[in-house]
C-alpha cells in the first residue's frame, strides 16, 4: 500500500512538471524534483536505524549491556549524524541524476557513504566526548548494518517505482541521435528494448541522409547545421553523439553549440567502437587526459560478487540435491548404447578460453563419421546450429533432450569457475564467428546453463534470433534478470517446447 501511495505521488510530480507544447519548453522528468525527497527519507532512515540499534544496543534483554552509558549522548550524537551523513551522501553523489537509477553503483555508493558516516560518527563522539568513554563498539556494528540494508531497501523500492513510471511514459528524457550509422542504431535499439532506461529517442539527426527518411523505424529529422533549432523544436532533454558518424570539425561545432552556459540540453558521447564498448567501459583521467578502459568482463564489482554466490551455492545445492539422480542416469546412458556416460565438448569461455563442457552423452559413439557419410544432414547443422530430426541421438538421448536434463553435469563446470547457472549459450571456436560484429562480446561473460535463449523458444529460434537475446543478455545482465530467468526456465522445461 504504502508503494502504492508513493507512486501516486511521484506519479502527480512528474506529470505537474510537464508543459504543454504551445508553452515553454516542457519538462519531461520532474526527476529532480523527486530527488528533493531521497534526502527526506535518508534521513529518516538514518535516524529510525539510530534509535533502533540504541534500543537493541542498550535496551534489549538480547544483548545486555552493563557499561554505563549517556542517553543524551547518543541524541546528541544523533543531532549531529544525520545532516553529516547527508553531506556525506551528496559527496558521493547519492542524490545526482546521472548516478541513480540504473546499475548497482548506487547501492555500492550507499554502502560506502554509511562507512564513512561512521567513521565522521567517531570523530563527533571523539569531540564531544574526549577520552571519558568510547562509543559502544557493538551499538556502531548494529547501527551501520541497518542503515545500510534499510536505505539499499527503501531506493531499491523507489528504483522500480520509477521503472513501472518510465514505462508509462513519465520521467522520460527525449533524446535526439546524432548519427545514423550502425553506431547510432545500435544505440537507438538498445534504448528502445529497455524502456526502463528513462530514453525516448525522438529521431535521428544525420548529415548523410534526407530529412524524412526513416531508419529502423525512426525519422531523420535533419542535419547537424539544423540541430539547434531542432533541439529547440523538438523540446529535446539530451543529444547522444555518434562520433563515428561526425567529422572532427562538426563535432567541434556542436560541443560549442550546446555546451555554452545557456543551454539546458546535455550531451552525451558513445564511446565509439560500438562494437565492443556495448559490454562496458570505464573512464580515467591519467595525466588530467581521460582515457577510456575496455573492461575484459562484462560483469565486475558488486554485480560479480552476486552472480558468483548465485552460480557457486545454486550449483553446490543442486549437485547435492540431484547426486542419486545423476548417478542413474549416467548409469542408464551406459545400458542404453555403448560408450561414455559424459561427453566431453570443448567451447568457449570468458576471455576466449577454452575448456571442456560436460554432459550427458546423448548421441552414439559415432556421431561424427556419420555426419560425414550425411552431408546433407552436415549443411543443416550449419546453417541452423543443430539439427531437428538427428539420427545420431539414442533412445535415452532423446528423452534426456526433452526434459533438458542431459547437461545438468555442467553444474561441475560451474563449481570449477568455467560456466554460470544463466548466461549465453556455450558455443564452439567454429561457431564463434557467426557471431559477426558482435563476437568480442560473448567472451566478456560465462556461458551458462539456461539463458533468455531457452526461456524464449529455445531450438526453434533462429540462429540470428538467438544471438540477437545472447547480446541482449550481456548488454543488460542484472542479478535480478538472472533470477527470472531460472524461475522462468523450470516452466520452459515443464512444456518441453523447443526442445531437441
């Protein structure tokens, strides 16, 4: 209810910054003007974790406390805290635009501006109180832990507030690209396919093409000589450049343009080589010269970490909870037709590493001198990456297939670091090409058990369709994507659809 409430509220506020059209220029977001609330509920916070942790501290028959202590200490000391802590959050840019809303940097942001506030905390009551009596050590551990998880709560639930918002059309920056070149509508779909990203691209501004011809779906609505006006007209939030698509000098030009004091439009930069730069990048001054970092994984940080517990503790579950299972139909696969119960397939991992991929053999021993005898049958498994009808699979094989139960071995790669419960598809080195423009991507993550490719029609998908999913996988991963999708593949394998 009270979710309910507050989006009702933000809803009103974002609908009252807007202008109709024939006036000034309309507001889109009224975005910082909810920010206005974030310190409100810090603070708010902060103190109820204060006072929480003071009454499990020095109140609670739970953790008895037999110092003696001043209660108007701590409320002094609470006095104190809170204003200095919401200087402290603002230092870190908790309540600045471009860092809320998106990723989990906030909430790492959050974490280390409470870590800091204890640490000014210590100070206050150093100043206050010289050497007379330390600050309870215990009331410090209660009180950061709780501030901490209950301010990561109360904004991960304003995050999907203003996600279910974005999608209705509130808070949205309108966005002009400049640039339609293959970098531009790379930018233009992926916007598109998160709507929860808060970006209306408006249309395309480009120097090569006519006005009005359209691009992926989207209008041309001009050239780079016409963009002020354009900005101007269109009531446009932010311009996001294509460099690749600009001479040096034109580029130039519209920096001048936009970046004077006057301009309330921002300007955003691609990093340029799209191709690669969709999996992440970081900027560093070096010399006061920014430099851009490619990271060698899609996925670090905090977001890691969590994708690493999940993956280590759902498979060491999993292999404990599935071991008799695994030992039967390993033992089946041996009575159903000679050889191996494992098949070993050698494919591609994070950092183009190669590594051994286990299941369940479901194929005869043969499987490749009867693909050569069938060039045919050799011509669909390329063209399509397997094969509808293959004769090479057994009896049990099939069934395995079916159930999709015939690579739960890989939770052994998974244990062993190479594989994640949910990621792109595993493929081969041949395969890897196919992957065009886009193939430096799939090695920025592990490949995984399950994927967006086995919860959106699995083998009946196109080859095309699947790496369209696999690189929204890895533009797009969260942990919270991860999640569904295991949920959502337990149902994929009850229908038994697409599977062969």
């Amino acid at each position: 209810m009270a979710e309910l409430i507050l989006e009702r509220k933000l809803q009103a506020v974002s609908i009252g910054g807007r202008v109709s059209k024939t006036g000034a220029r309309r507001r889109t977001i009224g975005l910082r003007q909810v920010i206005l609330v974030l310190p409100v509920l810090d603070a708010l916070f902060m103190s109820v974790s204060f006072m929480l942790a003071y009454h499990l501290r020095f109140k609670s028959s739970w953790l008895p406390y037999y110092a003696p202590f001043s209660s108007q200490f701590y409320w002094t000391l609470l006095s104190l805290l809170v204003p200095t802590c919401l200087l402290i959050f603002a230092a870190y840019g908790l309540y600045t635009p471009r860092y809320l809303f998106g990723g989990t940097r906030e909430y790492a942001r959050v974490v280390n501006a409470c870590a800091v506030g204890i640490m000014a905390m210590i100070v206050l009551s150093f100043m206050h109180r010289g050497a007379e009596q330390p600050i309870s050590r215990g009331w410090l551990l209660i009180y950061f832990s709780l501030s901490v998880l209950t301010i990561i709560f109360y904004r991960f639930t304003f995050r999907r507030i203003i996600y279910r918002l974005r999608q209705r059309g509130l808070f949205i920056k309108r966005s002009l690209i400049v640039g339609a070149n293959q970098e531009g509508q790379a930018m233009a779909e992926q916007f598109r396919s998160v709507p929860t990203a808060g970006v209306h691209v408006v249309g395309f501004v480009d120097d090569t093409l006519t006005r009005g011809s359209v691009v992926n779906g989207l209008p041309v609505l001009g050239n780079s000589k016409s963009l002020k006006s354009l900005a101007e007209e269109q009531e446009i939030d932010e311009l996001i450049i294509a460099p690749t698509s600009l001479s040096r000098k034109v580029l130039l030009d519209i920096y001048r343009t936009f970046n004077s004091n006057g301009s309330s439009v921002e300007l955003r930069l691609s990093p340029g080589l799209f191709e690669i730069l969709t999996t992440g990048a970081t900027i560093q001054e070096v010399g006061s010269v920014p430099l851009v970092s490619l990271n060698r994984l899609r996925i670090t940080g905090i977001d890691a970490f969590l994708k690493s517990a999940l993956d280590y503790i759902g498979a060491a579950v999993g292999m404990i909870l599935l071991l008799p299972l695994l030992l039967l139909i390993a033992l089946l696969v041996r009575l159903d037709s000679p050889g191996p119960a494992l098949h070993r397939r050698r494919v591609l991992g994070a950092g183009g590493q190669t590594f051994a991929a286990f299941k369940f053999r479901t194929m005869r021993v043969d499987a490749d001198e009867y693909l050569e005898q069938h060039p045919e049958l050799a011509e669909e498994l390329e063209c399509n990456g397997k094969l509808k009808n293959d004769p090479r699979v057994t009896r049990l094989g099939k069934l395995l297939r079916k159930a999709s139960i015939d690579e739960l071995p890989q939770l052994l790669n998974i244990l062993k670091g190479q594989m994640s419960l949910v990621g792109p598809r595993m493929i081969s080195p041949p395969e890897w090409a196919k992957f065009g423009r886009w193939k430096h991507n799939l090695l920025t993550v592990r490949p995984g058990i399950t994927g967006l490719w086995q919860v959106s029609g699995r083998s009946e998908l196109s080859y095309e369709e699947r790496v369209r999913l696999d690189m929204h996988y890895i533009r797009n991963y969260t942990i919270w994507l991860d999640i569904r999708v295991l949920f959502n593949t337990f149902g994929a394998v009850l229908r038994g659809s697409g599977a062969y």
